[in-house]
C-alpha cells in the first residue's frame, strides 16, 4: 500500500531546493544512462525543471492517480514525438528515486523509497501502454508544410500549415510543434480554426524574449518549409455542451483558440462574447477578422481592449476580463479564458472575486 501523504511530505522537502533537484536529475540522468541525451534540446535551459517537477508532482499525488489518468495517457501518446520508448522509462524512474535520496539526507528510508517505486511504476505503465496503444493507429508526430506565412506585425505571424497526414484536434485543443532550425524543442500553439475538409489549420505565434521556437516561426520560416506537429491534447478549453452563453477572455495570441471555438459554435449558435485584450491597438493584430465574424454572426459580441490608448482609437481600456464582468457577459455563462500564464491567473482570479462559479471558468493548464 502506498502512503500518499508520506510521498507528498518528502516531495515538499526535496522540491524546497529549488534549482538544484533538476540539475543533480539530469545529471544522474544522462551519466547513467547516455542513451536518453539524443531525447532532449541541446540547450537545456527551458526544459530543465519540466521533467522532474512534473513528475514529482503527479507521482506524490498517486492517491488521486485515477483522476488523471487521461491526462497521463495523452502524456504517454504525446512523448512519443521526443522518440521516448517504454524501455527509456526505467532509466528516468532510476534517477528520480537517486535524485530524491539525495535530497531527502537522513529523511530518506526504505519505505520511502518504495513507494516512490510503486508510485513511479503505476505512472509510467499509465503512459507507456497508452503509447503502445497509439503506436497502432497514429504517427507519433506528422510533417506538416509552411503553406501561408502572414506577418502581421514585427512580432506576430499567421501560419497556415497542410500536414502530408491528416491531423484530427477538436476547437480549443493545443498542438506541439518542432522546427529543424530549433532542433528538438518543442512549443505549444492553439489551432485558431476549427477543422477543415482539407486539414489545413492556421497557428498564431507572438515573438517573445528568448524564445527560440517563436522567433523563428515569426521571422525565420518561409513557405514551403516543413515544420514537425505533435498529436492535438488538452481539454480545458474545448467547449462545454448546453445552451446559456458563452464569454470568451483572451490576451495577445490566446484569441486563436477563441476563434476556433466561433467557428465550432457556428453551427449551433448560443449567445457569445469575445472580449480581446491586448497593451495597445497595434496589438490587436486580426481585429478586422474577429469584426467580420462579428458582422457575419448576430449571436456573436467582439469587444476590443487595450491597457493603454496614447492615440484615442476608442477602444475600451481595462483588462477582458474586468470589462466582461463588469458588462454582465459572464453571468451564467461559460466562461473560457486564455492569455498569458499571468493574465489567466489574474482573470480567474477577478472572476471569482466576482462570483463566477469555479466549474464555469474553463482554461488549459500551464506547464508541459
């Protein structure tokens, strides 16, 4: 039997050292086993943490295992992309159980140790039978062509790719995507489409500080390149079936699921608002497209809004989510938010405080 709580106490002491338990992880990691190298980026910086803290905190938390078991299953299907085998499982498990004995001194003891075994071992046959299973009816990853690049600004670009195999995803689900000038790193982006008869689909990228994928999907890629997608997952924002409204809040690039979901709702309409929000109206790069939706769609509101306003556009000033609430948009509704890590926090937050109901407020998870 595993003690839960005895996990979840010894991950809150190792996972108090910070920086250091990743580091010691991969280290441990790739002496012992050089064979797992070739699975990660060269340049580790953005990855370090991700691994070990996701695993820490799922395996500490076996005694709800259950209610996650479809997310560590979309897991197992989508590590399959990094070339992840059920016999590289062992070897993270080895340095995992090394990696928390170090840290854990004079706490650590046999008990401890296995159940982190036991712990360990029920997650990762979760993961590496789902993606057995997979092997037999999806790639692990699909090479998809560059067919349209729109430049909408020096740090925004509309993507338009046309995978060789059929990619199927629901509105408001994610796909992970690599390209060779960025060998082995993967990021995250939202279709902003729902699914079409020839399975194009359209990805919105923002440049951000340091980010080595966005920089080169804004400015280095061209049409006709090939870039390597990751199976859809997620299900935060695919939309909740029923007939109230529907208030959508988003920030910057987070308007490309929204815009999938209009699509999708557009054939069963219910009441929707969009409220977009962005620093400034430059920001604010397909607003002449959500505003055709609009024009097209008398079931649909789109509400623009910036921080600031130096040149009187008339654009609303505030945040989506303080105008939605404070415009009554989210009474009732279903409320789908997506932005920037700190822009959800702060929306749901606000939602809240404004009594939203928590089982309203749909939003994907950060962390990968």
């Amino acid at each position: 039997m595993i003690d839960a709580e005895r996990l979840k106490k010894n991950w809150s002491l190792v996972a108090a050292h910070g920086d250091q338990v990743p580091l010691y992880f991969y280290s441990t990691l790739f002496l012992t086993h050089p064979e797992t190298r070739d699975l990660f980026p060269m340049n580790m910086a953005a990855q370090r943490d991700k691994l070990v803290t996701a695993l820490g905190a799922v395996v500490s938390n076996v005694d709800t295992i259950d209610e996650v078991v479809p997310v560590l299953q979309a897991l197992g299907r989508d590590h399959r992309k990094f070339g992840a085998l059920r016999g590289h499982y062992p070897a993270v498990g080895e340095a995992l159980v090394a990696t928390l004995e170090h840290f854990s001194g004079q706490h650590w003891t046999p008990a401890i140790a296995a159940d982190w075994v036991a712990a360990y071992g029920l997650v990762s046959a979760t993961m590496a039978d789902a993606a057995d299973a997979a092997a037999h009816y999806t790639p692990a990853w699909w090479d998809a062509e560059i067919v349209a690049h729109d430049r909408r600004d020096l740090e925004t670009a509309v993507l338009t790719l046309a995978p060789g195999t059929r990619l199927d995803y629901a509105p408001g689900q994610s796909v992970s995507l690599c390209t060779n000038l960025r060998p082995r790193v993967w990021r995250h982006y939202s279709p902003a489409n729902a699914p079409r008869a020839d399975g194009t689909f359209d990805l919105h990228v923002r440049s951000v500080d340091g980010g080595q994928v966005s920089s080169a999907l804004v400015s280095l890629v061209r049409p006709g390149d090939t870039l390597r997608v990751g199976p859809a997952f997620g299900s935060g924002l695919t939309l909740r079936h029923g007939r109230g409204p529907v208030a959508m809040i988003a920030g910057g690039t987070g308007v490309a699921p929204m815009k999938a979901l209009i699509e999708q709702l557009s054939i069963a309409p219910r009441p929707t608002s969009l409220y977009w929000g962005a620093r400034t109206p430059a920001g604010l790069y397909c607003l002449d497209d959500l505003q055709a939706l609009a024009a097209a769609y008398d079931w649909l509101e789109v509400v623009p809004c910036v921080d600031e306003d130096m040149f009187g556009s008339g654009i609303a000033i505030g945040s989506p989510a303080e105008l939605a609430v404070a415009h009554g948009r989210c009474n009732g509704a279903d409320v789908y938010v997506c932005g920037p890590p700190g822009m959800v926090e702060s929306s749901r937050k606000h939602l809240a405080g404004s009594g939203i109901r928590a089982e309203a407020i749909h939003f994907e998870p950060t962390g990968e």
